[in-house]
C-alpha cells in the first residue's frame, strides 16, 4: 500500500513541489497552511487522497488536531515532513525578542509539537519515518542570519539526537540541509529582516542584497528535491544527514575542512586541561 505523508508547509515551495509529486503518484497526503484556500488552489487537485488542513503551526493544539485527522481520515501515518520554515536577516544586537520568538516558533517548536504527536502513532505501529528540512545554515552559517541558523543548528541536532533515540524501534529520521533552491524564499514577498538597522552593520546589509540578487538564479530545483524526499523514504535505512545540492554539499565540505584546520591548530590548547 502507498504511503500516507503529512507535509507543513505546503502551500508554496519545496513543500507544495513534494505535495503535488506525491498526490500524482498515488500517494495519500495531508497538507498544512496557514490558509486553506491558498493551498487548495496551489496543489490544484480535489482527490480523495488529498486532506488539506488550515493549521496555526504555533499552536500545539492545532498540530495535534492535524496530526489526530490525519490518522483518522487514512487510517495510517507512515512519513511526516517538516517543511514549514520562517527566515529573518539581522544581526543578534538587532534582533527584538518577538522576532526572536517567531523564528522558534516556527522553526523550533512547531517541529517539535509535530514530532511529538506523530511518534506516538509511530511507536505504536513501530514504523515511521520524519524528514526535517533543516538548510545548509544549520550546518555552515552565513553572516546576517544569526537567528535562522540558530533555529536550523537547533533542529539538526535535535535530529541527530533524536535518530539514536530510535534506535530498534523501526522508525527513522533524516535532517535534511538544502542549499539555495529556486522557489519563494528569496523574493521580496518573502525575505523578511529585522525591523532595527544599526549602521555599523553596513557588511550586513550588504550581504543581504547579495541573497536578494540571488532570486531565480537558484540552482536547486524543487521538482527534483521531491523526488529525493520520494527516495529517501523508500530506504530501509535512510540516512541521517542529508546535504541537498551541490551547493550545500560544497559549502558543507568547506566547514568540515576549516573545522578540521581549527582542531588541528588549537589541538594543544584543547588537551591542556587533562589532568
């Protein structure tokens, strides 16, 4: 039997690409947004095996009511993707604490609340598989994204984590690290900054308008992002970490080889607290 997917996020994007992908597929999906409308009309298809849910993702209520229909509607819950993501530029000095929170609440803990509520059905059929999507910025972080690569460090770990604490319960997890993918995130529309400037962050600001120039000259390809999703919960043992395109597979190489330089030159000082 085909699987049954719950997707956040997946009015627009990697998460609206995967959707769709798998509803052409024969796959059973439920879909989250914060507006139903706009995500009946983005996916375009009026199917049985099609449940689109208007979820408040910081409202862990509202997750577990998703989660609770979903199950109920299919009979089944099989791979759970957290797609929904929420991006702010600033400097840490910049950033107020409600812009701070958002990020969490999006990145952090709706993910969590998600988890949560899925591993519960997950344990009892002792089968599942969670896909996080992280970003490379989880990984390797750029300058003027201080709180977005916090919240992606946060769930990279957790799911690192979280994979050992599975271990022979038949239900995996993947964190997922994209590079820059040509969909919504980087148009004016979306990008979203700190409402505080301050001037000596003149480097910041410039930097921003380099990701900004980036829109639709992305090379990642949301179509063929789906079919990896598609991919990895095929495998009886998917991987942990998965880096998603050739950018975000480079800039990871490069981290892990100044990480490696930045051990080697402090090696002396980082032993000379032994007893």
């Amino acid at each position: 039997m085909k699987k049954v997917w719950f997707v956040t996020g997946a009015s627009k994007g990697l998460g609206l690409s995967l959707a769709k992908k798998l509803l052409a597929q024969g796959y059973s999906v439920a879909a989250t947004s914060r507006n139903i409308t706009h995500l009946k009309n983005a996916v375009g298809i009026t199917d049985a095996h099609f449940l689109p849910l208007e979820v408040d993702l910081t409202n862990e209520k509202a997750i577990e009511n998703a989660i609770t229909k979903t199950h109920a509607h299919f009979g089944s819950l099989d791979v759970v993707v957290n797609n929904a993501g929420y991006g702010i530029g600033g400097t840490v000095e910049e950033l107020s604490i409600e812009e701070i929170q958002n990020s969490f609440k999006i990145n952090v803990y709706a993910p969590i609340w998600v988890m949560q509520k899925a591993l519960a059905i997950f344990r009892k059929q002792q089968s599942g598989y969670i896909i996080n999507i992280s970003s490379i910025a989880g990984f390797s972080a750029a300058s003027g994204w201080a709180m977005y690569a916090a919240t992606k460090f946060a769930l990279t770990g957790m799911t690192e984590v979280l994979s050992q604490d599975l271990e022979g319960m038949g239900i995996y997890a993947t964190v997922v690290a994209p590079g820059a993918f040509r969909t919504e995130f980087l148009t004016s529309e979306s990008l979203v900054f700190s409402k505080k400037e301050i001037a000596d962050y003149k480097m910041v600001r410039d930097s921003h308008k380099k990701y900004a120039a980036m829109d639709g000259k992305q090379m990642g390809n949301p179509e063929l992002a789906a079919d990896v999703f598609i991919e990895l919960a095929k495998m009886k043992v998917p991987p942990v970490r998965l880096f998603l395109g050739s950018d975000s597979y480079e800039r990871a190489k490069n981290k892990i080889a100044n990480l490696v330089k930045e051990l080697e030159d402090y090696k002396v000082l980082s032993e000379q607290t032994d007893y």
